[in-house]
C-alpha cells in the first residue's frame, strides 16, 4: 500500500498545490478586508455594518470554505480514477499483488492527505490569525470554528462524490453525476440544523453513503452486477438521493412557469385611529378589508375597496414583547440559534468614538478598542471590570426577553436599557456605568424590556413587561400608563401595543402562545385593550384566533406537485434535523397521503419492469417496497442502478429474452447456433 500512496501522491500532488495556492488567495483577501474594515473604522471614515463582517468565521468564510472544498475536493476525487479509465491501464492497475480494497484504500488515504494539504492548512493559519489578539477588534470563541469545520467535512463527501462519479460506467448525460446529490444534501442539511452534532450525523451519513457507493463500484469496475451486498446498498442510497434532488430541480423549475396561487391568511390590524380591521386574503381572489362586523372598508376618495397599500399607510406603529419568565432567560438566543449564527455569540450594542461594544451571551457587554483592536473589559448591571469577560452579575438576553418594533417608532438599536430578572438598567457607555431606570417590587420578576425610539434615533419611551403588569415608561422614569398582565403567561406571551395618532392614546394586544393556542384548537382569543396615559384602561374586547393551517384543499396546485413528489420515507428526515416539534411544523398528514399515491403508482411500475426482465420474486418484492417507501425518486434510482441488457425473440418460444443469460427465462432453451456462412475454420 506505501508504494501505490506514494504513486497517487506524486501524480497528483500538483492538483493540491494548485488548490493550496487559490485557497490561500481567496482567504487572504477576506482577512485583508476585515482588517481595513477596523481600520477605517478607527479613522472614522468607516461605519459599522454587520457583526458577520466583522468576524470573517461568522461571515465570509464559512460560505467561501463550502464553495471552494466542495470543488477541490469533487475534482480531486475524479482526477485520481479519471487517468486510469483507460481499459489497458485499469487492467494493469487492479492485477497488483493486492486486493481491490487494499488499492482503493491506498488511493482515498492519498487523497485525503493531498485535500488536507490543499484545504485544511490554510485555513488553519487564518484561524491562527484571527485568534491572535491585536488583529481584529471583535470577539474571539472556539465555537464560531464550527461553521467552517462543517465546509471542510462537507468537502470530504464531495471528494467521494467525485470518485464515484469517475468510477461508474453510465452516461453523462444519465445517472453518472448522480452520487454528487448526497453531497449537495448534507451540505445543505448540515448547515441548516440547529446544532453541531446533528451537522456532524448527516456529513457522517453523506460520506457513508458516498464512500460506500465508490467502494462498490471500484470493486467492480464501475457496474452494479458483481458489487458486494453493501456497495449496491450504497449506491442505490447514493442515486436515491442524487434522483430527489433533479426531481425538486425539475419541479422547483416547472413551478417557476406555472401560475401561481396565494397562500391564504387572515390577520387583525390596528389603525392610527384605533379601529382594529381585518385582513383575509383567500387561496384565490382579492384581498379583503373588513370591520369586526363584517363591512368592507372602503377608501374615502373614491368609495371602492381599499388596497393594501393605501391601508398600511393608516395602520398603527406596533412595538412588541415576547414575555418570558424562565430562568436561563439570558441564554435563550444561544439555545434557539443555528450553531453558526452570529447572533448565538455577540452582536454589536454600540460604537463610541474609541470602543466597540459587544453584547455577549454570557450576559454582560464587552469592550475592545478601535485603535489597538484589543479586549479592554465587560460590563455588567454592577459596572465595568477592567480585563475580564465574565462576572457573577449578568444582564438577561434583550432577544430572549424582548422583542421588535416596526413603523414610525421602532426599537431603539442599540438600547439605552438592559434587564435583570428584578431591575432595568439605563447605559451610560461612554462612562461605562449602568445606573437602575425601573425596579420590581413586592417578589414581581421582569419579563421583557423594549426601548422605543424614533426614526432621529430618540429615545421616546420602555415598554416594560412583568409577571403582574405591563407598562409604559418615559425616558426620565416616570410612568406614561400601567395595565394588569391579563390574561397572564404563559398561556399568552406575546404583548404588543399600536401607538395612535391621538395625543397619549395606545392599544394593548396580549396574543396567546402559538404551540399552547394550536393545542387548543386555535379557540384562545386575543386580547384588546384602548388605554390612555395617565387614565389606564378605557375598554377591552377579546377577538377570536385567526391563526392555524388552513388545509391541504386551499394550497395552489403546484405546491400540491411539489408535495406529491416527496417521498413517504423522506417525512423521517424531519425529524432527524428538527426533532418531535417537525410533527407539529412541518409534516400535514395529507401530504403524506398524497406522497403515498405517487409511491404506490412508482410501485406497480417498477413492479412491471421486474416481471419484463424476468427478475426473482424476492428482488421484485424488494424493489417494491423500496419504491413505496421512496416514490418516484426511488424509481429513478431503480432505472439507474439495475444495467438493462438488451432483448430479443426466442428462437424457440419467441418471447423476448434478455441476451446476458444462457437459457430463455420462459422455456429454458438455449441461444440457437450462428448460422453457417462458409466461413467456419473447426467443426463443432
């Protein structure tokens, strides 16, 4: 074996340099752009546009590691079977004194060596360099390796992917490149989980299924017949998910030239006035404007239906609060974050002229210096440490806790407040100090905080929530309005108030949780209320759910394509990347219903196949339920996989007959000699 790995890696040690050198091009110019981006920032002639910029494993990288391994490591792959397909040299290669395991072994640990060479160490030396305090002024955690940890594994199951595409002996044009889709799945897949480990499952299964798939075919030449039991499992699982891959492409495609239908809905929308109407837009037809009684709304220039444009252009400013009173409250946006998104680690609070402020997800803001790009300390509700990034006091996270505002008024990034379970602190950045703006009283806990600022950026007001009240705050700490938290959390924990054109006058939504209202059976109300400043609670009303699925009758027909063709066994893959909450968010049981029709009909077909080409009943049997479980993307598979001889009429019985066997599957006669010409040399 250290003869035939020394020989692939001589042959093919120019392809890794070659990779080496424009990996290498690629990751310095990323690294230079973030360190001008901190340049300029220390000069002033720069402005803060993204924490993903900012730190190069959060932004570009990630997405410039998957790219470029999935080529390199596609391309190597095929280049090291591709030179040796010629029949003569193919010959000469597996007739060494070694078995054709041992041979292919040689070749992927060669392989592998050489892609480590041309993709892993210098990604190694830019993560060195970022590491490396005094280079970029953000902050630094060995978990935002993840993300490109994932490109380079991703880029071992495209390096399989390449050689079971050179191996097999199929038309280009057909089934060869199939195999590269269980590639473009985990890579997919893997960047879309939410944690790690599920990322490391599905690019351990890819390269199972891809290196198993180019085993077998090394084995045997490149053909299905003659590989081991587990080469054509592998293969067969390889084409399976190449086949749902062109059959979404195909149908994402045709969708794209039929006419499309809406998606129904239905929501209630508060207008500067505080009327509440009601929007519904139908699977087909217009969009309707309604009042709680029914009547259309009409526009008072021209006394026709009022458009959508017209009317969000009256509706009200909404800023809102996701209420939550669970302890570890300041670690939810870690905990519900993708394991590669900025946000699970730090996000910018604020630039002073000479600091960046960072909120971190241990709770508390850290500073580092624009000039020398170096950690300087953190702050917490007990004011700031000099040179640590921890603390016994932490705020909550302002995600976890908080929530958004839209139109006029919206939240006031960054914040000129952060909370604790019993307190909300005003910040004072520039003298690094935070002072208490509102304290809970009598054992009551805080469960979300959210500044209001206008379009200028000034701080108008905090909307505060806590387990007994919701209220309103100017920004000197005098309260504008308070109301009681009713009905209470955690059966309803989304608050939400619409700012009216009338001088101090809101409206107060409380919206039931979505999971604890779909359990119900969509029958938990809303809950209005008109208040004023200084005066509380004018009214109150309960509205009924307008939330829920509206059926599988009222989606456009080409979603219901689309959803057909998925295959039935395909529902697990749910539950793999998102748990048990897949039952409840992603899986309708009438798109299994009809994905299940289209197996059934991919059955019977396949089924007909097997009875014309004269297969066992056993392997009929097989490849039916194969094709239920898989639909129409296991039919592809079977057509690709199985080699389909040719036929012609028996001699004797004259049904067709596949030209590969010895004797006719229907009568058991042999091939009827060559006929005679005058030619023959021996007599038989």
């Amino acid at each position: 074996m250290k003869t035939l790995i020394g020989k692939e890696l001589r042959e093919h040690l120019k392809v890794a340099v070659l990779g080496l050198g424009i990996f290498t091009f690629v990751l310095v110019q990323i690294y230079r752009e973030c360190t001008q981006y901190f340049a300029n920032l220390a000069s002033g002639q720069g402005s803060w546009n993204g924490d993903a910029n900012a730190q190069p494993l959060l932004g570009a990288l990630p997405s410039s590691v998957m790219i470029y391994c999935a080529i390199f490591g596609a391309a190597l792959g095929w280049l090291q079977v591709h030179s040796e397909r010629h029949r003569d040299l193919w010959a000469f290669l597996i007739h060494r004194p070694l078995s054709r395991s041992r041979i292919f072994f040689s070749k992927v640990i060669a392989g592998l060596c050489l892609y480590a060479l041309g993709a892993v160490l210098p990604l190694l030396g830019m993560i060195v360099a970022i590491r490396m305090p005094g280079h970029l002024a953000v902050p630094f955690e060995w978990g935002m390796v993840l993300p490109v940890t994932v490109g380079l594994l991703c880029g071992i199951v495209y390096y399989f992917a390449g050689l079971l595409t050179g191996l097999r002996q199929a038309r280009w044009y057909g089934s060869r490149a199939l195999g590269v889709g269980v590639a473009i799945v985990a890579w997919i897949a893997a960047n879309d989980v939410p944690e790690f480990w599920r990322a490391l499952v599905l690019i351990g299964l890819g390269g199972a299924i891809t290196g198993g798939a180019a085993w077998g075919s090394f084995l045997s030449g490149g053909y299905y017949e003659g590989q081991p039991r587990w080469g054509r499992r592998a293969l067969v699982a390889s084409l399976l998910v190449g086949s749902f891959v062109v059959v979404l492409f195909v149908t994402a495609l045709l969708e794209s030239l039929l006419p499309r239908g809406s998606y129904p809905w239905s929501r209630y929308q508060t207008t500067k006035d505080g009327a509440i109407y009601k929007l519904t837009q139908p699977a087909h037809g217009a969009l309707q404007i309604t009042d709680l009684a029914g009547q259309p709304l009409k526009d008072a220039k021209t006394g026709r239906a009022m458009t959508l444009n017209d009317f969000n252009r009256q509706a009200a400013s909404e800023p809102s609060v996701q209420a939550n009173f669970e302890e570890g409250a300041q670690y939810e946006r870690a905990h519900r974050s993708r394991y590669g998104e900025s946000s699970r680690f730090f996000t910018l609070w604020r630039q002073t002229p000479d600091t960046l402020w960072y909120w971190n997800r241990n709770g508390r803001l850290w500073a580092y210096d624009v000039a020398s790009r170096r950690f300087m300390g953190s702050l917490g509700p007990s004011g700031f440490t000099p040179g640590s990034t921890t603390g016994s006091d932490r705020f909550n996270d302002p995600e976890g806790r908080g929530g958004h505002g839209n139109g006029y008024y919206e939240q006031s990034y960054p914040a000129r407040t952060l909370s604790t379970d019993t307190a909300v602190y005003r910040l004072d950045l520039d003298s690094r100090t935070a002072t208490v703006f509102f304290a809970a009283t009598n054992g009551d806990r805080i469960g979300g905080a959210l500044d209001i600022a206008s379009k200028d950026s000034d701080w108008v007001s905090t909307f505060i929530v806590t387990r007994s009240s919701i209220q309103l705050l100017a920004p000197d700490g005098k309260l504008v309005w308070q109301i009681p938290y009713e009905p209470a959390y955690p059966a309803y924990d989304g608050i939400s108030y619409f700012i009216l054109d009338a001088t101090n006058k809101f409206v107060v939504w409380i919206e039931p949780d979505g999971r604890t209202n779909k359990l119900s059976g969509w029958t938990l109300p809303s809950h209005v209320t008109w208040v004023a400043a200084g005066q509380g609670a004018l009214q109150s009303t309960n509205l009924p759910s307008l939330s829920g699925y509206r059926g599988w009758r009222e989606l456009p027909l080409t979603e219901r394509v689309v959803r057909s063709v998925v295959p039935p066994g395909f529902f697990a893959a749910p539950l793999l990347l998102y748990g048990f909450a897949a039952l409840r968010d992603f899986i309708f049981w009438t798109d299994v219903a009809a994905s299940v029709t289209v197996a059934v009909v991919c059955a019977g077909i396949g089924w007909g196949l097997g009875r014309r080409n004269h297969f066992s009943v056993g392997g009929q049997c097989k490849w039916a339920v194969f094709h239920v479980l898989f639909g129409l993307p296991g039919l592809l598979a079977f057509l690709s996989a199985q080699e389909w001889p040719a036929q012609e009429p028996c001699a004797q019985c004259k049904k067709p007959r596949v030209v590969n066997r010895d004797h006719c599957e229907s009568c058991g006669a042999d091939f009827a000699p060559p006929a005679r010409n005058g030619t023959e040399i021996f007599e038989v």
